[in-house]
C-alpha cells in the first residue's frame, strides 16, 4: 500500500518534472550492464528488499546474464552508504595462490610472457565475488528475504535460459578463437552449427592453413543472434550449491572439487587451503571533499578512490564552470593532474596487508597544492622526466552496478574478471569463467602489464596478496547529507579518469548523470606519455593546440569510429528522484538502467 500512497503525495508538487509517468522513479533504481539483471534487482526493490538486496541479487544475476564481466570467478569492491550515513567499503579482490611467486610470468631469461600471463589457469587469482556478494547481503540485507531468495532469479535465467542481448552474442562470436582453446568454454560459447568450426580447427591442425587464414575464417563464423536462448545448466548447477550452503557452496564441497580438478588438469595453482581460506575484507573507504560535497570511494587494493580524490584536489584549485569542457586548456589541465597522479600510483600503491599506502598524503590537500607546481599552463609536462614506460594494450571489461533505495541506501559495485571473459577458461562442469586478475600485479618492474601500467615492489607478486585495481565504485553526499550520486566503470586504467570526469559534468557542469556520461572523454595515465580521446571528444583544432603545448596523441587512425574510453554506470538522486545512467559506448543491450 505505501508504494501507491507515497508517490502520489510527493507528486503533487512535483508533477512538472518527472512524476507523471507511470511508472515512479522514486522509489529506487538499479544501473547494470544487463536489464536482466537490472530487472531481478528491482522486483526485490519492489518486494521491500533494501538497495543491498537489489545488489546483491543483481550481481548474481548477472553472472548469468553477462558471462564478459559479471561472474563468480572474479572479484570486486563495493563501495556503499546506508540510510543513516555509514560509509561502508568491502574488499572481495581476487588473492594470489599460495603457490604464487614474484617472477612466475617471467621465462628463463626474465621476459614477461604475456600468453601465461593471460590466458593460462596460472592467471587466475582465488575468486572473491561470491564470498563478497555474501558477506553485503548477511550484513547490511534487509533481512526480508533468504539468501535462497535473493539467488533464484539467477538460478532461474541460468536453467531456463534468456534471450541473449546484441553485445553477448557478439562477445561470444567474437572471442571464438580463444574458446574453441578450452573445452569448457567452447562447449558452451561454441554453437559449431554444421560442424564449421570443428572442420577449420581439422585444417589448421592438418597445416592446410595457415593461422592467419585459420583466425580469419573463425572470426568469420557468426553463430550467434540476438534473442537466441542461452542456456548454462552447469552454472544453475553451482549456483543452486551456493543457494544452498551459501559461501560452503563455493568455497568448500562440490564447486571447490571442480575448481581444484580444473587446476590439477591445467597446472593451476589455486588449492583447496587457497578456496577454504578465502575471506573479503572491509577496508576503510577513502573520503575526500570537493567543492562542499564528500566524495566516497575505494582504497588499496585499489588505486581508484586514492587517485580520484588526489586528482579532485588538485582540480579544486581551478574554476573549471568557467573553463569550457574539452577545450584546449581543459584537456591540458586533465592531462597533467592525471600524469601526477598515475606517477603515484606506479610506486605508492598495492594491497594494504602487504604494503603500507601513504594515503593520508596522496589524498591531502597540501600535497596536492605541492604536487600542483610540478605542471605548467603553457606546455605539457614530460612523463619521461619522471620514469620510462612503452607499449599498452587494451581491454574493456569489468563491469560496475549500483542500486539505490527510497530510504537511502546506496551500494555500488565494481566486479571484474579482468579481461573480457577472464582467462577464457570455463571450470568444467562448474560453468564459470576463471579471472585473470594475477596480470594486474606487476609482473616485472617497469614492464606495462595489459592496461599499460607499471608498477614495482608495491604490486609485486606475493602468495596470499591482493593485485592493485583501478576499479572505483564512488559516491558523493551533498552538503546535506544526502547521496546523490554512485557511479563506476569498466575499463581498467581508464575507470579512474572515467569516473572522475563525470564527477565533474555533474559538480561542476551541471549536467544530469546520463547527459555526463554522454559527453566524450580523454584519457592519459603517466605513461605511456600519450593523450588517448574518444573520436567526438577533441576536434582538429583542439588536437593542434595541444600539440603545439607538446602533448603526444595515441594514434586513433587505425581505430573504429566508435573507440571508447571506459564503459560507467550509476544512479543520481536529485530533488528525491532517481535518475540512471547507462553509458551508451560500446555494443547496446537497451535501456539497462531501471527506475521504478
Ligand atoms: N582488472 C582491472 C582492474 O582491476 O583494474
């Protein structure tokens, strides 16, 4: 009853803005890669579950739903604030096995070998996300459903299956080459509709020809559609387990049997003391101010929060509403807080239990103010001055979702397997991806792992550690105390500056969170010494300018139209109505951010 009740009183003198569609969009919102799995957090929202229930559930969901990102084999953060203002941070990042060792993806003549570090059972950390999704909903769940509850949608969508979005089957299609390598994975990524692909597989391993012309012809076959129903009935399977035995589930009994099995199979190194002795941590959020609002967000292992708050200091000291977005002086501004602040990161930052982060004075103004007179207005700093750094690769995967509730509980989190699909290595009869999250350590100094970065012995590999992350589930409270906003991204490096920049549409710019997502982005990170943009973000003369400042471009020339920087998604709450955000860049899967 209270749902029809209260809308329409607080209707009355809001009817101009938004409340006059059907469906009222104040009672709460979820923002996800997936509507699907949107949608299972908003029927518990609708239920009287909390914004944690809806998490929750949401994130089971889309280990179904989006196999790319969301999962059970990886792990996250959360990054959360309750009704009655506790800021909460939860730490369920992947941990190094114990058998792990600091050189264990380098050769015998110490080259780091980017195939183990990769897309070997070695590259996968001991996952935390079910452990993690757990722990939020013992602690901070309404208490108005069971865990069983809160599973079924997933267990639901994994057994009966669901209509795959545009960017799933495309995922699927595209990653062919790497899947038909595991059996796991290309039993149930793989159609091989005629036997096309088992037949290419036969003439490749027959020499009739050659890989290039093997890849091709593979990268050729689309199976999959939009709308196909995908089934995972291993996956239903462990899920059900977990339904059941909550984190036991996983962690212990037939799901640990599997994992242990795959890794006797594959020389992996994750054993079963590894899985039994699986905790999340809650660490202490880092909380910064700009501009009279609180900025809440991840620490170590994360990089994302520390960096973030740094960069808001920094920027602080400018008028950036008079300073106009993507022009030449912004983009220069931007570049060269964000060269001092990834400088940082490459030698302050790694797991807290292994190392000790010097966050009050990365995130203090002071530091920033002294940091500040390093950059000039009139010409590019030179990393290279700095250190030295060189090739980046790229990969877009990890996924943010975030839900909000009418009484003002906010969680977002940020959940990856690191690559799109992990190391792309299914646990047999267990039906989830494994993570790659052990190339996020730095695996030699001064060596890019795949999102370019470097690092040293802060991130260095060390049993038990946990790999430092970009990831950033962020909040900002308002001078009032309420939450406005939950925003994060997918991306990797590149979250960090992704978040920031929406922060600074909706802070400074004004904009609603979508519009602020809509605006296109620029990127840089210390080294490589390059400015990476969106093809909408700068134009030509925008471009010259900063070139005649010195400032260097990673080539896009050869890049689709469509390149982005970072995928984000969040939820804004303004005068008492949420408003979702759901970026648009990259494969569409329709509106996945759902208001009710
Ligand atoms: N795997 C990417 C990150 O955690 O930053």
């Amino acid at each position: 009853m209270k749902y029809k009740i209260l809308p329409i009183l607080i209707c009355i003198p809001l009817l101009f803005i938004s409340c006059a569609q059907p469906n009222s969009n104040l009672n709460g919102a979820v923002s996800s890669t997936s509507r699907i799995a949107s949608q299972v957090g908003i029927d518990i929202l609708k239920q009287d579950g909390n914004a944690f229930d809806a998490i929750v559930a949401t994130g089971f969901a889309l280990a179904v739903t989006s196999p790319a990102n969301g999962n059970l084999g990886g792990g996250g953060f959360l990054t959360a604030r309750t009704a009655d203002g506790n800021l909460v941070s939860l730490d369920f990042r992947e941990k190094a096995p114990e058998l792990s060792y600091e050189k264990m993806f380098l050769d015998s003549e110490g080259n780091y070998v980017r195939e183990l570090a990769l897309f070997s059972h070695i590259s996968a950390g001991v996952p935390g996300t079910v452990n993690g999704l757990i722990k939020i909903f013992n602690d901070y769940g309404s208490g108005n459903f069971t865990l069983a509850e809160i599973i079924q949608p997933a267990i639901d969508l994994a057994e009966q299956g669901f209509p795959l979005e545009e960017n799933a089957a495309y995922g699927f299609d595209n990653n062919k080459k790497y899947f038909v390598q595991d059996s796991g994975s290309n039993e149930i990524f793989v159609k091989n509709t005629n036997n096309e692909v088992d037949f290419l597989i036969q003439q490749f391993k027959n020499n009739s020809i050659t890989q290039e012309e093997y890849e091709n012809k593979l990268s050729e076959i689309n199976e999959w559609e939009t709308g196909d129903i995908f089934i995972q009935k291993d996956l239903a399977e462990t899920l059900k387990r977990i339904s059941k035995n909550g984190v036991d589930g996983f962690y212990n009994g037939e799901t640990a049997r599997l994992i242990i099995e795959e890794m006797k199979k594959n020389n992996g190194f994750i054993s079963i003391e590894d899985l039994k002795n699986y905790d999340s941590v809650y660490r202490e959020p880092i909380v910064g101010t700009y501009r009279e609002h609180t900025v809440v967000s991840m620490g170590p292992p994360s990089s994302g929060g520390t960096l973030l708050v740094q960069m808001l200091n920094m920027l602080e000291n400018y008028e950036l509403q008079n300073i106009e977005r993507n022009s030449t002086e912004f983009v220069h501004l931007l570049t060269e807080i964000q060269r001092l602040a990834y400088a940082d990161r490459a030698v302050h930052l790694g797991d807290p239990d292994f190392w000790k982060n010097p966050i009050d004075m990365l995130i203090s103004k002071e530091y920033a103010n002294e940091r500040l007179k390093l950059i000039s207005h009139d010409k590019a700093t030179s990393s290279t001055e700095i250190a030295a750094g060189n090739e980046y690769k790229e990969s877009m995967e990890t996924t943010h979702y975030s839900a909000m509730d009418k009484n003002g509980n906010t969680a977002g989190i940020t959940t990856t397997i690191n690559f799109s699909y992990g190391n792309k290595k299914i646990v047999d009869g267990a039906g989830f991806l494994l993570n790659n999250e052990m190339d996020d350590f730095s695996s030699k100094p001064n060596v890019p792992n795949a999102f370019g970065l470097i690092g040293g012995e802060a991130n260095a590999i060390e049993p038990f550690k946990r790999p430092l992350s970009s990831m950033s589930p962020t909040l900002i409270v308002d001078k009032n105390g309420q939450t406005i906003l939950t925003v994060g991204a997918a991306g990797g490096s590149r979250i960090i500056t992704a978040v920031l920049q929406i922060i600074i549409s909706v802070i400074d710019h004004n904009l609603n969170i979508q519009e602020a997502m809509d605006v296109g982005r620029t990127h840089s990170q210390w080294l490589p010494d390059l400015i990476f943009y969106e093809k909408n973000a700068l134009t030509k003369e925008t471009i010259d300018e900063l070139k005649l400042l010195n400032h260097s471009f990673y080539n896009n020339d050869n890049l689709p139209g469509n390149y982005y920087l970072a995928r984000t998604h969040g939820i804004q709450r303004k005068n008492g109505i949420f408003i979702t955000g759901a970026d648009k860049r990259g494969k569409q899967n329709g509106n996945e951010a759902i208001t009710y």
